[in-house]
C-alpha cells in the first residue's frame, strides 16, 4: 500500500517536472570547434559550439546553477558572454573580453559558473570578442521555478527561433579589411532563421527554415535576433502574435501582425494556429540588408505540393523610425503585478545624460585618410590590453581612469542638421556609481555622420525604459511623460533614430558593467564605455573572488 503510495506521488511529480529539467545544478560543455557548413550553395568553414550553428539550446529554470566548460578549439581567442543574465556580483562569468576577464586562448578551457537568479524568459549566449559571435551563439530558456506557472495560458509546445546573419566570407576577415581601410564593412549576404537562408530551388539542401504545426493550438515563439548588425522584422504571413515577454521580463500581451527584434534583444510571442491547414511564408527582414530569410509555417496535414501564401516582408527606409515600430515601443508594459512589480526607482542620485554618435578619426593608413569612429559623450573607447573587472578587483593602476563624464562635453544642437566637428576624443574611462544608487541615463542618438537608431545594451542589469521621443530631450517638458508606474525591463533598448530614450535602474550589482551598441560594427568603431559599481558594506555586497581557471591575459 505505502509502495503504491509512494510510486503514485513520483509519477505525479514527474508530470509537473520533465525528469531533464529538474535538477537545480546544470552541467554543459561546449567544445568550440570549427565546421564546415553549406549555406547559399557554398561551403565555408566556420567557428561553432558543438558543431551546431545556431550552438545548443540551453535549457533551465528560474534559481538554477549553470556550469558551462568552454574548450577552445579553434585558433582565435573566444569568450562567451550569458547576454541578460545578471551574474550577481559575479562578473567573472561574464564572458566579456577584456571587460571582464582575458580571452580563453587557443588549447584553454574555463568554466563559467552562474547562476539565474530572479530572471525567466529567454535569453541567449554569444561570442563576445570581435566578430565571432556571428556563428558563436545560441539559445538560453529559463523556465520558471518548478510549480511555478506562465502568467499567460501554458502554449502546447515551446519554439526557439535564432535569427542571426551569414557572410560568405570569413566574418573575422571581414572586420579587418574594415578597420584597415577605415570604410564600412561589407553587408552580411543573407539573413539566417534558426540556420536556414531561404529555400532555393538552384541547391535543394536549402529548404528554408520549416515550423511544422497542429492545427488549433497555441504555441510560443522564443524569437532571439543575434544578427551583428540588423535589426530584424519578424512576420509569418497570415497570423497575429501576442507578445508576452521581452529581454526575459514578462509583458502585459501585446497584440501585432509585425514584431521588430533589435540586435541583442529577445522577445517571446504566442502564435494560435487557427487557420487550420496550409503553408504559410515566415519571413525575417533587415532593416539595412535587401536580403531577407524565409521560412515556412507547416500545417502538419498539409501537402508539401501546396502552395506557400506568401506575404510582402517590410522594407523600412534605411535607419528610419516608423509609426508601427514607435507603436509597439510605445505600447509594451511590464506586468507590475503583485508577483511581478515594477520596482522602478523615483529618487535618482545620478542623473546621466549620455550622446551616442559616429566620428571620424585621420587615418593616414586608411584608403581615404580618416576612419569612422563611434562615441559616447565625445569618447571613443580604447579596449584595454587586461580585464577592468581584474585591474578594478585587484587594483590595478593605469588600466583605466573613472572620470567618464556624466554630460556630454559640449551642448549643441544634437538631432539638427548644422555640420560639427567630427573628431572624438579617445581613452578607458568608466562612470563609477556607489552600492545601490539609483540611476538615471537619457540616451540621445545625435546626427553626426549618420542618423540611426542604436540598440544600447548594459550588461550586469535589466533596467526600466520610462520614456523615449524624437529630437532633444527636454529636461524639463519630457520627465513629465516619463512612465513610473509599469514601464517595459529589458537589458536592450532601441534609441530612436534622431531621437532619445531614457532607463532607470538600481546599481545594486557591484562590478564592472560593458554598457554598448549592440550593433556590431558600432561596438568595433567605439560606442563602448563601462560602469564600476563599487562595493557595498554590507556581507552580500562585493564582488566574488575570481575563480582559479580565469584566463590570463
Ligand atoms: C572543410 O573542407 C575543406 C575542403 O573540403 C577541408 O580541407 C577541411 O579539412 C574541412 N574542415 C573541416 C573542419 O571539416
Ligand atoms: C489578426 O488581427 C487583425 C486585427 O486585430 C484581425 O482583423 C485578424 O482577423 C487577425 N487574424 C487572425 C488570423 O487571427
Ligand atoms: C515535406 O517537407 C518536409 C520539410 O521540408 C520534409 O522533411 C519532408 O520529407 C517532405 N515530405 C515529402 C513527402 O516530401
Ligand atoms: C499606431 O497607433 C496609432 C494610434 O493608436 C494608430 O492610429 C496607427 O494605425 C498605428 N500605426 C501602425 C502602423 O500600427
Ligand atoms: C569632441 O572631441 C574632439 C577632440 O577633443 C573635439 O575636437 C570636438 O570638438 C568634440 N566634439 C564635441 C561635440 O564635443
Ligand atoms: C538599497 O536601496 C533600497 C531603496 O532604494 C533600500 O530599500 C535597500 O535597503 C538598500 N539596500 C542596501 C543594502 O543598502
Ligand atoms: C548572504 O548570502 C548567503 C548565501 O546566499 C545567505 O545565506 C545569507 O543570508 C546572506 N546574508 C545577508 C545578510 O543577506
Ligand atoms: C589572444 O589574447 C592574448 C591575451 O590577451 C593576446 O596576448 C593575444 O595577442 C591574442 N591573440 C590574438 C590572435 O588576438
Ligand atoms: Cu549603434
């Protein structure tokens, strides 16, 4: 009887929690490892997780302790960042090269050992040295603590969607033919869903990207844009979504036919599948690139012979903002619900106001005399030869200076079309902020070389987006609109083209914090710059001791 009992009660448990994501300490090892790999009829090799692009998913929950092994196999110095995961004090497991530890050199190993404390939703890893994350990336799931339920009706299945982009060239190549010419670096030649290009009748192994389905149910979409430098517009002909979670934070639902994803940003859609049969066009299109990756929605049940309904993919104008997108920015809430509050601070002890911008460097070397170089507030970062995590922990002098300023150097008409001095100034300097200050940054995009919008992305927090407009921020007027109450948390954040945005968020995670365009090039071209949070008194306040695989520089 007690037996029966007591086999009743394991099965039962088993049903809540699937016996492979029930375990609270997670174990993977990723053997980065170069593959060839066929894609608009050609093959090429490239650096992979495992031999899989995208890299495995990595599925966990809520609370749970990650402890990734990366091998380096290849021939290039790799790290790999947990983009949107916290890491609690715990910058080490960061994978932010020269940031936050020195590359894993070629023959090293590391662990990373994390935890995701407080976070669910989607979020995804990449390479986070140069290029690599073009190929270095992959899916992070984290499901809720076991018990704990979606605030939204439980999908029949759950679908990872990696969009990312494909060169035919080598990406690392790529990169330095930019900066030693000093032009801008050639446009990826496709864009990529989960892998696939576009179906193409002239190679049949390319088939496109095929998500079969049943008919009648609801599933959700977990849409993850790890392209370098697009943003990416995201349809499938014929349906509507609900999106119901961004950057790993839940949303109030949201109801649209178009989703936009921006470099670096993640965002959990519900797909009701209430067509019943058919195959209907699934497409991912770039804001800059003409070429866009195609898919397809699959009725299960419904003939291969059928014909796609196909849709027409947007073609915004280059770097535009567009109502439909300002309507979505606009529109997307936090829960702030009792189990999920928005905790937004309403006193703020550093007030920042950062521009964001290209430049231009000379350049005598370059085949036009200058480079185009990136900034914030005038600065050009200088990456550092030693981690500013290690020079900051074990107080190393001459790694860099603390005097990023909290104001751009000069005022001036930062959206207008009058022409100003190009040049940036150059240097390491982060913005140091005491234990659990609150902080506010307005972020304003400012028409130097171009006008385009910029997907700002801090590492080490989620913050609040309070408010965002076109022009110069108003410091007086633009507060007034600001949302306290149940404004979106994400980790990246689009600024408008030619406009602003402003965040809030408590710098209770001591460390030191990449904050950057999430567009690639931008980051190779500067628009870098870095936050220490100082220690806190308190016993739960500083910074971990290093872990002793940390690779060297
Ligand atoms: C990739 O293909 C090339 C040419 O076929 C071959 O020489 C090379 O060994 C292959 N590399 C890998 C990692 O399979
Ligand atoms: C999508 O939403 C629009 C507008 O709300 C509605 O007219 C349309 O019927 C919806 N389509 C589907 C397939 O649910
Ligand atoms: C139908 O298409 C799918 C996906 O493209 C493929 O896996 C399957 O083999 C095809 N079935 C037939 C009967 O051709
Ligand atoms: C944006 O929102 C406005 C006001 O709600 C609406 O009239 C307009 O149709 C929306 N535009 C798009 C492209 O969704
Ligand atoms: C940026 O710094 C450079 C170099 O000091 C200077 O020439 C330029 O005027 C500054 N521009 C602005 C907008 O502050
Ligand atoms: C951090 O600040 C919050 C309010 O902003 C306060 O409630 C909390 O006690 C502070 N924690 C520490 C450790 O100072
Ligand atoms: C510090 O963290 C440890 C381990 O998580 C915990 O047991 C302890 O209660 C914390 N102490 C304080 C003062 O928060
Ligand atoms: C790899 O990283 C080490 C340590 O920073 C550096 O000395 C070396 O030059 C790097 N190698 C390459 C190929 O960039
Ligand atoms: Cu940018």
């Amino acid at each position: 009887m007690m037996a029966t009992w007591i086999r009743v009660v394991v099965l039962v448990m088993a049903c809540l929690v699937p016996a492979s994501v029930d375990s609270k300490v997670r174990r993977y090892n990723f053997d980065v490892v170069t593959k060839n790999t066929t894609k608009l009829c050609s093959t090429k090799p490239i650096v992979t997780i495992n031999g899989k692009f995208p890299g495995p998913t990595i599925i966990a929950r809520e609370d749970d302790t990650l402890l990734i092994t990366v091998n380096n196999h290849v021939d290039y110095n790799v790290t790999i960042h947990w983009h949107g995961v916290k890491q609690f004090r715990n910058g080490w497991a960061d994978g932010t090269a020269y940031i936050t530890q020195c590359p894993i050199q070629p023959g090293q190993s590391y662990v990373h050992n994390f935890m995701l404390t407080g976070q669910r939703g989607t979020l995804f890893y990449h390479a986070h040295i140069f290029w690599l994350r073009a190929t270095l990336h992959g899916a992070i799931v984290i499901l809720p603590k076991p018990g704990v339920s979606y605030p939204f009706p439980k999908p029949r299945e759950e679908k990872v969607i990696v969009l990312a982009e494909w060169w035919k060239s080598d990406v690392e190549a790529v990169l330095n033919e930019a900066l030693q010419t000093g032009l801008t670096p050639s446009r990826s030649d496709t864009q990529t869903i989960n892998g696939y290009a576009k179906p193409t009748l002239s190679c049949p192994s390319e088939r496109g990207y095929t998500l079969q389905v049943e008919p009648g149910r609801t599933y959700i979409l977990r849409v993850i844009n790890a392209a370098l430098n697009e943003f990416i517009y995201f349809k499938i002909a014929g349906h509507n979504f609900t999106i119901v979670e961004v950057d790993a934070s839940y949303t109030k639902p949201y109801n649209t036919d178009t989703v936009l994803i921006a470099s670096g940003q993640t965002t959990n859609l519900l797909l009701t599948t209430n067509l019943g049969t058919g195959k209907f066009m699934i497409s991912a299109s770039p804001f800059k690139n003409k070429i866009i990756a195609t898919g397809t929605l699959h009725y299960i049940g419904t003939s291969n012979d059928t014909a796609t309904i196909v849709l027409t993919p947007i073609r915004p104008s280059e770097g535009a903002s567009t109502p439909l997108v300002d309507n979505i920015t606009d529109a997307l809430r936090s829960l702030n619900s009792k189990e999920y509050p928005a905790t937004v601070p309403l006193k703020i002890d550093h007030s920042l106001f950062f521009t964001i911008g290209l430049g231009m460097k000379s350049c005598p070397t370059c085949t036009i005399g200058i480079r185009v170089v990136a900034h914030i507030n005038n600065i050009t970062f200088d990456t550092p030869s030693t981690s500013l995590l290690q020079a900051h922990y074990f107080n190393i002098k001459g790694v860099y200076t603390d005097d990023f300023p909290a104001n751009p150097p000069n005022k001036f008409d930062y959206t207008g079309i009058q022409p100003i001095n190009p040049h940036t100034m150059h240097g390491t300097r982060v913005y140091r902020l005491p234990y659990n200050s609150t902080v506010q940054l307005v972020l304003q995009d400012t028409v130097r070389l171009a006008l385009e919008s910029h997907p700002m992305h801090l590492h080490g927090f989620s913050f609040y987006a309070i408010g965002s407009g076109l022009g110069n921020f108003d410091p007086v007027k633009d507060p007034k609109n600001f949302n306290l109450i149940d404004p979106v948390e994400r980790n990246t954040v689009s600024v408008p083209a030619g406009g602003w945005l402003a965040i809030r968020f408590t710098a209770n995670n001591p460390g030191v914090w990449f904050m950057h365009c999430h567009i690639e090039v931008h980051t190779s071209w500067g628009m870098t710059m870095a936050l220490v949070v100082d220690n806190g008194n308190g016993p739960n306040e500083s910074v971990l001791p290093p872990p002793p695989d940390l690779p060297k520089c």
